[in-house]
C-alpha cells in the first residue's frame, strides 16, 4: 500500500458517520487485505503521527483549547489524519494554520456557545490508532506483539504517547504564542473578545 492508497482509504472513510461506522468501515477494509498491507497502513499512520508530534503542534492545540494532556494530543493526532491528506499536510507543515481549518472553528464554536457535541464533535479520533491493530488480529490470529515487531523491522519505533523532540514553549505565554503562532494567537483572542 503506497501513500496515495492509504490517503484513499483514510479519505473514503470520512464519508461514513459517525465514527464509529467509519472506523468499522475502515477495519473492514484493511481485514480483506494482506498482512504486508495492514504494515504498511500503519507504518502509513505512524509516519503522520510522528509529523505532528511537534511541541509546535502541542502548544498550538492547547492555545487553541483543542487538547489536554497527552492522551488528548494523541487522539488529535489521529483526528488531524482522519481529516485528510490536503489538511493534514497543511497543518503539519504549519500548525499556525489550524486556525483556519474550518472543523477547528466549528468544534471552537460548539464549545464558547455551549452548543451540546457528541463524541464525534472533538477534535479526537482515539479508534483511528487501533485499526490497523484489530485487522491484523483478523488476518493474521496473532496480537500486538507480532504488528510491533515487524514494524519495528521497518525501522519504526512505537511511542503511545507524544515524543516530540523539537523546542517546548508555553502557549500560555501571550508574548510567545504571538511569537511562534501569530495567525492562532490572534484568532483565539478575536473569538473570546480579548483583542
């Protein structure tokens, strides 16, 4: 499965609602498909986590009010993929543009005018990690261990949670978020009335 594939696939998804259906779907997929391309759709998702697994990112979602801690920022990660490829290369190359992503202001609105969300409103799309994971028990009957270790043999180590290694910065800092994320710092302030 090349890049283009997987994008497909992760793309055709979306058409399914809610989530969970998406997620089912998506399952189903990969679980007609051969053990080396369950690998590659992962090693696919691990590469686009590992894009975003920025403190970049991280202080961005925070100013932004989109995450907690870091189970939050690894199910964002996973949501920013599930948005697709056009999105996703887009705020990976430059988190200062989440602002702009209009499912960021859509989630931002339901949360300042207390509009009632669903699980499928946050920014977090937890189940995205474990598809690849469940097809592989399907089409192979073993677990975990086995996806990890030939991901590993691809050169992948596998972090659950966030390991960025660029520079940390404090989003709260007013200073440097207008510093670093100028476009988010800005939208942020206008959106609450804080300018």
């Amino acid at each position: 499965m090349d890049i283009d594939e997987f994008w497909h696939l992760i793309e055709h998804s979306a058409r399914h609602r809610p989530n969970e259906a998406r997620l089912r779907w998506l399952e189903q997929r990969l679980a007609s498909r051969s053990a080396e391309e369950i690998i590659d759709f992962e090693s696919w998702i691990l590469e686009a986590r590992r894009k975003v697994d920025t403190n970049l990112m991280w202080g961005t979602a925070t100013l932004l009010h989109l995450i907690g801690g870091n189970d939050s920022f690894r199910y964002f990660q996973m949501w920013l993929v599930g948005l697709g490829r056009e999105t996703f290369e887009k705020v990976a190359g430059d988190p200062d543009t989440l602002a702009d992503v209009p499912e960021v202001q859509r989630f931002l609105t339901m949360q300042r005018d207390r509009i009632p969300r669903t699980n499928d409103d946050w920014p977090e799309l937890e189940s995205l990690s474990y598809v690849a994971l469940t097809a592989w028990e399907k089409v192979t009957g073993t677990g975990s261990d086995a996806l990890f270790d030939a991901l590993e043999a691809r050169g992948h180590a596998f972090h659950e949670t966030p390991h960025p290694t660029d520079e940390r910065w404090d989003p709260e800092d007013d200073e440097e978020a207008a510093r670093r994320v100028p476009r988010s710092h800005r939208f942020i302030r206008a959106f609450y009335g804080r300018t």
